[in-house]
DNA sequence: CTATATTGGTTGCATATGAAACTATAGGAG
DNA sequence: CTCCTATAGTTTCATATGCAACCAATATAG
C-alpha cells in the first residue's frame, strides 16, 4: 500500500527569515535610536550624515551620502539641514557643481563626533559582546550577500 | 625610545553592525513588501497578522499578536481592521474575556493565505537561496541570540 | 458587593518617511 | 551660443507609525 502524504505548502512566520531580520533590526534600531537621542539629541540618519561626513574629511556631498547609506535624498537633506542649523556641520561651495555643496564636520561637529564614537561602540559591545570576532565577521558576510542578491534582483526588476 | 601610539576611537559606519543590520532590513523589507503590495494587496504589518492568525486555527486575539511579533497594538489594531473590512478575517467573541475577540481567518482569508505562502517561500529562496541549511541556520540562530540580548537590555532599563 | 486599578482595543494627534513636483545648475546636441 | 535633457537639492503633500488619551470590560481591595 502506498501512503499518499499532500503537503500543503506551508511556512511559521517565525522562522521566516525576512520577518526574522525586521524583527531583530527594529529592536536594534530602537535601542541605538534611543541611546543617541538621549545621548546627542541625533537621530538616526543625522547620525548617519555625522558618520559619513567624518569618514570624508574633504567634503561630502549629500548625494554622496545618499548612495553610500541608502537614504533617500529628502532624508539626508533633512538630516542635514538639521545638522547645519545646529552648526554641526558646515556647507562649502563644490567647485566642481554648484548645485551642489560639500559637506564638512564643524569644530562643534567634530567634537560631538569624537564623543559618540566611543558610545557607539560600547553600545554595539553591549549588544554583540558575545559573539566572537569570527561570529561578528560572519555575521556581516551574510548581510553583504544578502545586499548583493537583493540589489541585483532589483537592478534586474527595473530593467524588465 | 618608546613610541606612543595615540589611537582615537575610530569607527567605519560601514563596519558597524547596527548599522548593517538596519541596511540589509530596509533592502528585504522593501523588496518584500512591494511584492506583498503587488500580489495581493497587503501590508507588512496586515500579512503578519494572516499569518499569525493562520498558525492559530483556535483564534488569537490582537494582545497575543501584538506580543508575539512586537507591533503596536495600534498597528495590529488598523491592520486587522483592514482585513476585517476585506472580509479576510472574522471576529468572534472571547468567551474569556469581552472586551477582545479572537480573530480567525475567514473562508476568502484561508485562501489568500494559501496562495501567499507559496511566493512567500519563493520570494525567500530568491534571496536566501545561495544560503545552505546550515547557513540559514546560523543566521536565525544570531538573530534569536541578538534578540534576547536586547530584550534583556530593555528589561534591565524598564527596572531602573 | 462597591470602588479602584488594570487591561484590550480604538481614536486622535504628532512625527517620520518617501514620492512627486519644483528650482537651479550642468551637460550635451545642433 | 541656444535649446533640451538630466541631475542636486528643497519643498510640498500623502502615508505610515506610535504615543497618549480614551472607552469598555475585568480583576482586585476593602
């Protein structure tokens, strides 16, 4: 006798993984965005615009930004006005497009610059103290793969 | 002679996890969510509830949902009015307790619910499918690892 | 039993986010 | 050059999200 077994396709939510990695990554953000509004009165992508801004000692420009981080352009310039309103940051004319500026840290923006950075990492040593260098390189290994397929699938899907 | 290194905190936005974490999520989640959108006309937060209430033939109420997947009892609560209003889920009374019901899915819900699950699945294999069991695995494994140390965090904070 | 505190869920409001329209500058094509 | 198209950035508007206030039902203290 033959057993006939109809599996009807099926799928736990938690075991889901694009569920799985919003679930993670919403407690992360929520704890990272807490930490720096109370810490610095940043949000997240003013922090993002400080980071990358400090990562470009020459002078970035937010489209730069946008493309490096993902953000949408309206978000980096929202972030940034906020920045510059604050005199964290400072805007100087691009002399290769006048459309655009070059953004760079002001004194002020340094220094606060300087005193998240040692935060930042202590509270990503809080959350990942216990996984190994190995683990944590592991770890991003999977998230640039991911990236890849995912910025691939949708370079294609604009193409069709 | 001794040489006095100096190093100054240094941190490369790229290389940082909560960072990383976040920019792989809004990858998937937007490629996830415009398929959901497309297909079948649902929401993230309203294809959670689906899915929820799929895995609890019993019924379930808003609370266990907003618990199980740490959404806003206010998203939770817009979501299944959505799909109430859809006719995908139905309400029936909590003998338990009045003031909340226990949601089900309706006929057209179960339905909808079978034909996602196949692209569900499908939609996780274009992007995982370069990753063996083993490395799935291991993912979900740090993302639950990663969870329970921020959770714990946030319960250590609410006590102070 | 009442009176009070708590909890499930909804509604209202305030904020965050992104798409689309717009402005100003750049970069060709003729 | 002049015209046309494309791009950097801002503004405007529509939508998503979550906190706070609220309502109704429940649990607890006296």
């Amino acid at each position: 006798m033959i057993a006939l077994v109809m599996t009807i396709a099926s799928l736990r939510l938690d075991a889901f993984l694009p569920y799985r990695l919003s679930f993670t990554t919403n407690l992360v953000s929520d704890a990272v965005a807490s930490a720096y509004e109370e810490a610095f009165g940043l949000r997240i992508p003013e922090w993002r615009v400080v980071a990358v801004v400090a990562e470009h000692p020459d002078g970035v420009t937010q489209q730069a930004i946008g493309l490096k981080t993902r953000m949408d352009k309206v978000t980096v310039s929202r972030a940034a006005s906020a920045l510059i309103d604050r005199d964290l940051l400072q805007r100087t004319p691009n002399p290769a497009d006048q459309r655009s500026h070059l953004l760079m840290l002001s004194t002020a923006g340094t220094a606060l610059y300087r005193a998240i950075v040692p935060q930042a990492l202590a509270l990503e040593e809080q959350i990942f103290g216990s996984f190994t260098q190995a683990e944590r390189a592991q770890l991003v290994a999977m998230l640039r793969r991911i990236d890849a397929i995912v910025l691939a699938r949708t370079v294609q899907a604009a193409d069709a």
